[in-house]
C-alpha cells in the first residue's frame, strides 16, 4: 500500500516538471521572394485607398517609398491574394501577407518581429471592427506606430483606410449580417446605435485630428460622415476636425511635406472641415449642421494637408437642416 501511495507522489511530481503544451500558432504568414529580410534606406509616405478595384500605380508608389526592402500586408481575415499582385508590380526583397485573426495572433513575439522587419505597411480591407478589437493595445498596434516613426511608409484600404486617422469609425457595434451604415441612420440620428467612434489607434503625424472614409461616392457616404464630424465636436474631441474621405477606384498619394497628388479612375477624393459647431446633434434628433467646407479633388489634382487648400479641384459648401443636405454646387450636387 505505501508503495503505491510512493509510485503516486512521485508520478504527481513529476508531471509537474512537464514542458507546458505549445501555444497553438493562431496568425498566418506568406512571403514570396527573398526569405531572409534586408534593411533598405525606406522613405515616409500615405497610401490612402477608397477601395474597390485596386490601383496599381499606388502600389508602385508604396515599393518605391521602401527602396526595395520588404513589403508586408497586414489583414485580419483572407488568404495571400496581395501577394503575387504586389510582387508583379514591385521590385521588392519580398512580398508576404500576416494574417492576425485575433489578440492572442497580435500578442505573438513572432509577429512582431515580422512587422519591425518590413519597409512598407500596407492595411487590407475587410472589417475595421476587426482591427480595432484584435489589434488595439497589443504589440501590434506598437510596431506599426514604431515602423511609423522611423518613417516607413504605410497605406490602407477601404478598411485599411478607416484606422489610419486619429478618429475611427470603429464598426465595433455593428452585427456580423449588418449592411453598411447609412448616412440616413446617422443624418436621423447622430447617436444612433452603430455610430461607434473610436481613437488614438495608429499615430501618423499628418492625420491627426482627423478621420477618414471610404467607397465615399459610390455609396453615399456624404451624410454619415458630416454626422461624424458633428459628433467629434459635441463629443469634445476636437474643436475643428477634418475629414479625408475618399471614392472607390481612387488614391490620395501623401507625401512627407503633406503635399498630396489624387490618382486613379474614381471620383477622386473630398477634403471637408467643418466652419462651425452643429446646431442640432442629439440622440433621437435629426442633424442640423451648417457650413461645411468640402474640397473635392480628382485625379491628377493636389491638396496639401498642413495648409488645408488644394489645386485642380472644386470648392464648395454643405450644410444639413434636419436631416438633409444642401450643397452649393450648381445643381445643388452633393458630390
């Protein structure tokens, strides 16, 4: 009998001692070309895409911004699609794509290694609400800001797009078989439930006080986001915000100084900044918001972010009177 209580003991103890079971790997890695990275003289840029069909003289511009070093994708669903399109149109040491579906991929020392390694960031598409709730306080978010400050180039897409602003639409209240948020939700009611704005995600010098907006014209994007900038003054997050907000098939291309070229076949890009508090932004209450100053820039045309103002383009003015929109473009033309 005491032998077998001895046998038990030291059985107990030993398993104690027991290597812990590996971590399952929970992110996804694939690279095309060189497997061993290099470190190359990168350059600061902004690739801000509105999404849909993507355009290839953006993505030559982001290899160019990293002389040749490494180009990473960053997505928190899909596969490598990117790959093989970035890499026939870059002479890059490698192209891979880093799939982070969740907080444990995003806290893996590993992936982080990878993000510090790459020259050009660039954000795909998909659901913003993904990398706001997998990403946001994690490693993650810390080496992309650190690539940004080292002045690495970064760019995104439709949702890619939305995080790169210090303001988010976050999507973070919207359900799995939501349709997009409607700018008739926000224009009837700014604090409407799935109007969830969120903050100090990446930290690129040039788009503070700022947020951002894809598939603008192409899906009537006009009306929810003058309710967001309404919202971001009578939340308090800021007293004068702007907004980039830019169509499908269009590329606001940034240079270091701020100095931005629009390229692309969309309807280009709209630069608004509010002249005024809203008179009306309530929950329950329709919007009453008054003399927004929009810059639309096509393709081929500038605008320069530090000094606000714009070459190639068209200015003019909209104002919202419960609810609904009025521009001053002949016509009366919201876009």
């Amino acid at each position: 009998m005491s032998l077998c209580r001895s046998w038990l003991r030291y059985s107990l103890l030993a398993l104690c001692f027991l290597p812990a079971p590996a971590r399952a790997q929970s992110y996804k890695y694939f690279r095309l070309g060189n497997q061993k990275g290099i470190q190359t003289k990168a350059m600061p840029g902004i690739a801000m895409m509105g999404g849909g069909t993507d355009v290839d003289e953006a993505f030559r511009w982001l290899c160019n911004k990293g002389n040749g070093g490494d180009f990473l994708i960053l997505r928190a669903r899909g596969d490598d699609d990117y790959n093989s399109y970035v890499n026939g149109l870059c002479k890059a040491n490698s192209v891979a794509t880093l799939i982070l579906p969740d907080r444990t991929a995003a806290v893996d020392p590993a992936v982080d290694d990878i993000i510090r390694k790459a020259e050009v960031i660039f954000i795909a598409g998909g659901d913003q609400a993904n990398y706001i709730r997998g990403w946001q306080g994690t490693s993650v978010e810390k080496a992309i800001n650190d690539d940004i400050a080292e002045g690495k180039a970064i760019g995104g897409t439709s949702a890619g797009l939305a995080v790169l602003g210090e303001f988010v639409y976050g999507a973070t209240g919207d359900k799995p078989d939501d349709k997009n948020l409607a700018s008739s939700d926000v224009l009837a009611n700014p604090y409407f439930e799935r109007v969830t704005l969120q903050r100090d995600f990446l930290k690129i010098p040039l788009l503070q006080n700022l947020i951002t907006d894809s598939h603008f014209a192409k899906r009537d994007r006009m009306g929810r986001s003058l309710g967001f900038l309404a919202r971001l003054m009578k939340d308090g997050w800021s007293a004068s915000p702007k907004e980039v907000a830019i169509d499908e098939k269009s590329v606001v291309l940034v240079e270091a100084d701020g100095k931005a070229t629009v390229v692309g076949s969309g309807k280009g890009a709209y630069f608004m900044r509010p002249t005024r508090m809203p008179e009306v932004c309530d929950k329950g209450a329709a919007l009453t918001f008054r003399e927004v100053s929009v810059y639309r820039v096509p393709a081929g045309g500038h605008f320069h972010l530090n000094s606000w103002r714009g070459d190639g383009g068209a200015e003019y003015s909209l104002s919202v009177q419960d609810g609904k929109i009025q521009g001053t473009q002949a016509g009366g033309s919201i876009y």
